[in-house]
C-alpha cells in the first residue's frame, strides 16, 4: 500500500507530541485530514514566522475541548499523565525534542533534558493508560555512530553521538527499547522507533536549517554562509517520512511483535547531496542568484558523511521514498514562492498533502 489507509485512521485518537513544529504542523495537518482526532503536546513556536501560526494550526487540534492548554511541555510528567487519562488516544506519535546540532551544543542540559527524560516521561504515562495501541518515537538519522562510512548505515548497526543532540537521540533509542521490552510487550502495545534523513518542505523557518537559511538570504539580498558545503546528507520531503510514520502504526496494529523495532525512512542512495549541490539546486528552482560564502565551522563539529539504508523500511512495511531529491527541492521552493505571492500557506499544504498521497483531487477529504 503506498497511502494511508483512510479506514483504518477514520476517528482514531491521536497524540501528537511536537505538533507545533514544522514536521509536527504537517502531521497535524495530514492526520486531520484523514479524520483522526488529533490531541497536541508541544511548546509555543520559537519561531516567527512559524507554520504552526501560518496554517492555523490550534483550530484543527482537540486540545481545546479539554481542561488543557495550548501549550503542553512533555518535561512535565505530571500534566502528561493528565493527558493520557483525559484524552485516551489510540496512537501516540512521539515528535517533541530539541532538534538542532548546533542548539545541542549551546544547550546539552536542555538538550538531553527533553530528549531522552521527555520521552521517559511520555512513555510512563503511556504505560499507565489503557487506551494505547501502538506508539512511534521520533528519533534521527544521527543516531548511529557515525564513522564517515560511504556505505549506508542500517537499523542494527551500532548508535553513538559524537554532539550532544546526536548523543541524546541515541539515548531515547535505548530508552525506548527498554521499555518495549521491559513493558509494552507485556501489554501488547506496539513501540517502535523511526529514524529519518534530514526533511525539507515548505513551513520550516529554523534556524541554522540549510533551506530556511537560503530562503532568508534571497530575500533579505545577504550572502548565505554554508557552514561545511560539502557534507552530504539524506535529503528528503518532510511527506517522506510522514507517510514512514503513519504507515508504521498501522503495521503495528495488525501485530505488535513483527514491526515493534527500528526502522530507516531515507532516500535512494544516489539522491543524497551535499550541501553546496542542494544551495545551488534551490538557487535554480527560485531563479535568482544566491551570493555563497563556503567556510568551514571549526567551533560546532558535524559528520560530513552520512547515508541510510532503508531496505528493512522497503521490505518490511511496504514504504519507500516517491520523490527524488530534486522533485523535493521543486516542491519545497514551490511552497514558499506561493506564500511570497500572497496564497494561502494552509492551502498550498493541503494540495501538496493530496497531490502525494492521492494523486491530484478536488475534494476536502482524503478518500
């Protein structure tokens, strides 16, 4: 199956931690869309612009028809427990964390705070509720140590972080194992973990992002600085590795113990670019010229060699990459030149969501 199944997802409750980031406000959008209801666990936007404002985001969330607010830390074990018990959700996506290298550097309190003590207290809380079905983490592909290896790392290959944020996501892998094992296996409650490549998509206004930092020097006229212009990485549409996530749970419903595990959600081999291919690529689908500094950031180190296999992805659950890296950066650029031309930023979401899933429809639902 390469889409999800409408069915299957039609009234489920959804807990979405992270809902309020770019790859978060996607999810929200496309689970609602398929007639989830779907309940959000997040921190307010760091960002302004940020797509969970642009798409109005809140209004499609079920947050407000409970005693809970907008906002929902997941270090506050407490209020995620209250969560649980009020909202009792079928699925639980794990997104939340402190995703950047650098902001790990600065930050590797914070850093491993959320990301691996703010995964031990959501799956507390999914222990203790009686509702759960299935839960995928969110990790990345940074969670293997990384050895600049030119062949493509696979789920059984051994973790490791060289940076704090790397370091912290390989912890919530380990975290996570644990409690499949010592807890959710006991329960019959599926928990697996995903790790994707590095997603671009339209929405994405962080910092210290390759695309959102181009976007920001085309209209602010200043030269883009690429930190390591040759490292190369996974680059792939944020509906990528969605469309892995949604297509996890509903293998891990059908049986928990086959699909409970890790799994890679990355491009073919042959689209992975470096940073300076992909700068120049963004540069030709937005026609302008694009002033590059290339200086080498000796202060925040980062892998310059990275690539996944996502055979077990492939063969396992039915899943793989649509769009090639090139037809990602087309539809990435086409989302910001429409919002720079006055559309509607939730309307170009929402064809770009059909126009993958389903082919191009003219209806409000996904059916």
């Amino acid at each position: 199956m390469n889409r999800p199944n409408v069915d299957f997802w039609s009234s489920k409750k959804v807990l979405l931690t992270g809902h309020t980031g770019f790859k978060g406000s996607w999810f929200v959008k496309i689970l609602h869309g398929l007639g989830c209801e779907v309940l959000g666990c997040g921190l307010a936007p760091e960002t302004s612009p940020s797509l969970y404002q642009q798409i109005k985001t809140f209004a499609l969330l079920e947050n407000q028809k409970y005693p809970l607010p907008e906002f929902i830390d997941v270090n506050n074990a407490d209020l995620l427990r209250e969560v649980f018990e009020l909202f009792k959700p079928d699925i639980v996506f794990h997104l939340a964390a402190q995703p950047l290298v650098i902001e790990g550097y600065k930050n590797p309190v914070g850093t491993f705070q959320t990301n691996v003590m703010g995964t031990v207290n959501l799956l507390n809380a999914a222990q203790a509720s009686q509702s759960v079905d299935a839960i995928v983490v969110i990790t990345t592909d940074k969670v293997y140590n990384n050895v600049e290896q030119i062949w493509p790392y696979r789920e059984n290959d051994k973790l490791g972080g060289k940076d704090p944020y790397s370091a912290s996501k390989a912890c919530t892998e380990i975290v996570a194992a644990a409690y499949r094992d010592s807890f959710f296996r006991k329960r019959n409650i599926g928990l697996a973990t995903a790790r994707a490549g590095n997603v671009i998509g339209g929405g994405d206004w962080s910092s210290n992002r390759l695309i959102p930092d181009i976007i920001r020097a085309v209209l602010s006229g200043e030269p883009i600085s690429l930190r390591y212009p040759h490292a190369t990485r996974p680059w792939q549409h944020v509906l990528e590795p969605l469309w892995g996530y949604l297509r996890l749970a509903e293998c891990m419903h059908q049986n928990k113990f086959e699909y409970a595990h890790a799994y890679n959600f990355g491009p073919e081999m042959n689209d992975n670019l470096s940073v300076i291919e992909v700068t120049k690529l963004v540069a030709s689908k937005l026609m302008t010229d694009i002033s590059i500094i290339t200086e080498i950031d000796t202060e925040f180190s980062e892998s310059q060699l990275l690539n996944l296999d996502s055979t077990k992805s492939k063969h396992h659950l039915g899943w793989y990459p649509k769009m090639s890296a090139t037809d990602a950066i087309a539809l990435t650029c086409d989302w910001y030149q429409k919002v720079y031309a006055g559309e509607d930023p939730a309307e170009i979401l929402e064809e770009q969501v059909k126009q993958y899933f389903f082919g191009k429809v003219k209806d409000n639902e996904y059916a």
